[in-house]
C-alpha cells in the first residue's frame, strides 16, 4: 500500500490474454502479443500518489516487480467526457504522463484475481507530461518514460515505455470504455492508464519468457510466466528506490517520480 502522496483515482488497464475474475471487462479490443486479439480490462485505483510515494509489503512472499506505463489525463478536466463518452474522438486534447504500476507478482499465483497484485502500488509522475491528443497516440509519436532501480544483487534493472509502442492498440476505444463503465460505476475518475505496452515495458511482455508458455491456456500460461521472473529474482529489493523518469521526443524531462518499497 502507498504510505504517502496525493491520491489520484485512477483506471488501471490490463491488456493480457488472461480473464480475471475480479476486473471489469471492456468492449474495446487490441492486438497482444503473436497475433492474439482480446479485450481490454481493469479497475480502479482510487488513491494513486502524484511524484512520490513508499509502498510497504504486507505478506513475506511479497516480490514487487514494476511496469512501464502511460496514463492520460484530460485538459480542461474528464467530468463533461465521463457525463457523454463519444465526445472523445482523434482531436480531443489530452495531456499523456509516464506511471509506474506495481505488481506483486506472487500475488498472481495459484488465483483468477487481478486486483491484490495491482492496486495500491502505483505512481503517476510529476511534471507537465506530453501534450498530444488521441489520435496522435495512435500515429507513434515521440516519447519514453523509463524506470531505473537496483536488485538486491546490485545490477541495475530497466523498464522502459515507448509512446511509439501504442501505436495500433486501439487507445480510442480503451479511453471510451473505460470512461463509460467508470461513469456507470458513479465512483469519479481524474485519469485513464494505458497498461503495459511494449516489450520493454514490463518483464512479463518479455518475449523470451512469453513464448515457451505461448500455446497453453491463458492461466496454466500466466502461471508459468510468472514462477519463471519469480525464480530469476529482481524485484525492487527492501529499502529499494526506483526512478521514473519521462522524455518528450526531443529528449527534455517532463516527468519524474519516485517510489520506495519499504524495508520492515
């Protein structure tokens, strides 16, 4: 759980083949990995700190692994879009933040939820993001948000988001739905994440661990993805700090963060 931080409420996207049994699962398609097309689905994190935060483990398993990810958020505000969801088309300007999302990825195993890995562990960088707008997320415009941190053997690990990588990832429809089932949940929303996109992004995008569990079925295979990073070990460590630093495409910061996982 985040200790600190000024909470954002927040959809938190997942764009994996599995079906979990406690996210809501949108309408709004995109192409996942080796050619799968399948549903978007999520939740909401009602309190996701802005900048900075300290994330405590809860149980003695917990590995906490990080992701790479967008969040948009809306200028002039999301209520009149959250009210009327078709009003979101190509034009509509947004500003686009790079987020760490965490995940305690042991929490995945032996499970059909999503929810006790991913809420509560997340970060949306400070700054002033990218300007852009819908359609252009869809035309791979410049920029990347990257995440640094030290394992506990003392190599440093890399996640690393691309805006380019959202190209074709129906971002349009994903917006839109999420929109309208938060409004129909009537619980309030200030931004719309992403998800992991990109192989870069996330360990669990990784296409060398991917590939030799590809032809199970979606859990057996989610299974085996995960006791495989679990097994190679980097998570952020006790005491650890990762950075979270975002570039436009010109190579200016326009977004930093910083989370901690407690140690104790």
């Amino acid at each position: 759980m985040a200790l600190e931080g000024d909470g954002m409420k927040i959809w938190i996207t997942d764009g994996s083949w599995p079906v979990f049994s406690d996210t809501t699962r949108l309408r709004a398609k995109h192409n996942a990995l080796f050619g799968l097309r399948t549903r978007y689905e999520g939740l909401v994190d009602p309190d996701v700190p802005r900048g900075r935060a300290t994330i405590r483990a809860e149980r003695p398993e917990d590995a906490l692994y990080l992701e790479a990810e967008w969040v948009v958020e809306f200028r002039g505000g999301i209520e009149r879009y959250l009210r009327e969801p078709r009003l979101v088309d190509a034009a509509t300007q947004i500003t686009v933040q790079g987020m760490i999302e965490g995940k305690w990825l042991n929490r995945l195993l032996g499970t059909g939820e999503w929810r006790p890995a991913s809420i509560g562990n997340n970060l949306v960088a400070a700054g002033s993001g990218l300007a852009t707008s819908v359609g252009a997320l869809d035309w791979g415009e410049g920029g990347a948000a990257r995440i640094e941190y030290r394992t506990a053997a003392g190599t440093l690990r890399t996640q690393e988001a691309h805006l380019a990588d959202l190209r074709g990832q129906n971002t349009l429809g994903l917006i839109r739905e999420a929109l309208r089932v938060s409004a129909r949940a009537g619980a309030g929303l200030d931004a719309i994440n992403l998800g992991a996109v990109g192989e870069r992004a996330a360990a669990v995008n990784e296409r060398a661990r991917i590939k030799p569990a590809a032809h199970l079925a979606a859990h057996v295979a989610k299974e085996r993805l995960v006791r495989g990073i679990l097994a190679a070990d980097f998570p952020l460590p006790p005491g650890g700090e990762a950075s979270l630093v975002v570039l436009d495409s010109t190579g200016n910061v326009v977004g930093e963060g910083r989370l901690e996982l407690a140690s104790g």
